[in-house]
C-alpha cells in the first residue's frame, strides 16, 4: 500500500511540474510569433524586393544562356575559344580578346560565331571577351589555364640553314592571313594519316642549348612511310601549293587549304601533290603523299591547324570539333 501511495504521489509530481513548464512556455511562443508577424509587416518592402531580385534573375539567366555562349567553359593554352551571339538586329560583331581583334561569321539565323585562337606563347590568366551585342556593349571572363608541354633539344650544325626563304614566307603568309567569310567544313575534323602520332603539338625547344623563346611546334606530325596517302581532314579550297623546286626550302612540298570562317590546315615535308591551287577538296580526299623534303630527319607528315592566324592544337578540333 506505501509503495502503491509512493507512485501516485510521484506521478502527480511530474504532471504538476508537466503542466507548470507548458504554461511558462506558450508565452514565450505566443510573444516569438507576435514580433515576427510586427518583423515582416514592417519589412514587406525588403521581401518584395528580394523576390524581385529572384525573378529577375530566374527570367534573365537562361536569355542570357541563348544569347550568348561561350566554349570551352575551361581553356587551356592552345584551345581555339568559340563565342557563339545570338542578336536580335542581324548584325555581326567583332570580338576583342587578349588584344586581338576577331571577326564574328554568320552560323545560322541572326546567329553569328568568332573563334579566338591561343597559343603556348600566351599567359595565363584571366582573360576579357568584349562584343556588342544588340547595340550593348558586352564583358565576360574567362580563366586560360596553363598547360605543360614537353621539350626536345635539338643540335644543328654550323653549316645548317634553318630559314626559310622569302618567297616561302611571303605564300605562309598569304595564307594564314586568307579570310572567306563561308564556312566549308561539317562537324570534327578528321585524321590526316594513318600512321601514328610522333611529335604533339606545343612542344617546346632548345637549340644548341639555347631555349627558343619564340618556338613551339605547330602542328601535330604523323609517322608513315613515303608516299603513304595524305587526307584533307576536312572539306575546302587549296590557297596554296609549294614546291622545293619553288623555293620551299625549310617546308619542303606544302598545300595548305583553306577551311573557311578564318581557319585552315597545312600540310609540309610531302613526297608528292595530289591537288592544284583553286581545287575544292572534300574530307577524306587524298591530297598528296608523306616525304621527307624539306628541313625533315626522316618521312613523316607535319599537320598545322590554323585559327585567323595563329596556331592552335588540332586535337580538339578532331575530338569534339566546331560546328
């Protein structure tokens, strides 16, 4: 029976103290809800505000996405940067980057695309793209990462000739500076030779010991046997054919072709041509033969991959490619 009366007791203890804490605690819930009903009358303007703010940025982010896209989102030295503008008034912009000026091509329907070419001679860094775009001037930035790119030493004897001749500059010049505002190619380009790579693109080089501040190789260089079949990697127009014979004294036999749209292919050191300046070529044609002329150790093709004249990486251009 004390046991009985000992746990009744206990219980009403703890439902008295239960009920005493309940009622301390509703008021303080009762005065939490009051100030914050007064908190958001007194501050309506600041919710309206920021869900103004939240619209705004809800409506302009994918407009901004349609009129305005640049690829890749990440670049690395040697990357040809893509700035694709969608206008509403049909006018082509050029577009500033790293102090070049580039022009933009049509690519569809008041769509028009500028390739920005960069190099191994490049900094890194944070880099500005500026347009206009609809009669307002644009900024964007983007971070050009670095790369590393390997290094060969090369010995050259005294009575060696490294420089190319004159009329040989001024055709290379011809060509990297040939501008059709048509773009001839379809999708990724496609591989030159069917032999394995043997030099990357972006190598640097020391001659003599002495690091050539100015170089980096400029192309992708496939292995093969002489007169194994050269294929244009994409469709074009052939700007120029030379010849040892010519003056071609550092390239050997060379045909470049040009792609459109500020970009074009050239290929060096062949045993033979297949094409004529002014043909049209289509991707996969056969357009000469790999050789060993000109400043070459040995058979093999050189691939040079140019963006409004400069030297870019090839590889992207086969792996994803540019529509």
């Amino acid at each position: 029976m004390k046991k009985m009366i000992g746990f009744c007791q206990l219980s009403r203890f703890f439902s008295l103290r239960m009920n005493s804490q309940s009622a301390s605690v509703r008021p303080v819930w009762q005065r939490f809800g009051y100030a914050l009903r007064q908190l958001v009358r007194k501050r309506w303007w600041l919710v309206s505000v920021l869900g103004a703010i939240a619209l705004t940025v809800t409506l302009l982010t994918p407009a901004q996405a349609q009129n305005v896209i640049i690829s890749p989102s990440s670049p690395h030295l040697g990357d040809t940067l893509s700035v694709t503008l969608q206008t509403n008034d049909g006018k082509a912009s050029s577009v500033e980057f790293d102090g070049g000026v580039y022009p933009s091509y049509a690519v569809g329907e008041n769509r028009f695309r500028a390739l920005l070419p960069t190099t191994p001679l490049d900094q890194p860094g944070r880099k500005e793209i500026r347009f206009t775009l609809n009669g307002e001037e644009r900024r964007f930035a983007v971070e050009l990462r670095n790369r590393s790119f390997s290094t060969q030493r090369i010995r050259v004897g005294s009575g060696t000739s490294t420089s190319a001749t004159d009329y040989e500059i001024q055709r290379m010049r011809e060509f990297r500076e040939t501008v059709t505002p048509e773009k001839f190619w379809n999708g990724p380009f496609a591989r030159p030779a069917d032999g394995g790579v043997t030099s990357e693109y972006g190598v640097r080089r020391y001659y003599n010991g002495v690091f050539a501040e100015d170089y980096y190789h400029r192309g992708v260089d496939y292995g093969g046997g002489t007169g194994a079949p050269i294929y244009a990697p994409a469709a074009g127009r052939v700007v120029v054919v030379g010849r040892v014979s010519d003056g071609f004294r550092v390239n050997g036999n060379t045909v470049a072709i040009d792609h459109g749209q500020g970009v074009g292919s050239v290929f060096i050191h062949l045993s033979r041509i297949d094409v004529q300046e002014g043909d049209r070529v289509q991707q996969g044609q056969v357009i000469g033969g790999i050789g060993a002329t000109g400043l070459a150790t040995g058979p093999n093709l050189h691939w040079g991959l140019f963006v409004n004249g400069q030297a870019v990486d090839p590889v992207p251009w086969r792996n994803q490619g540019f529509e």
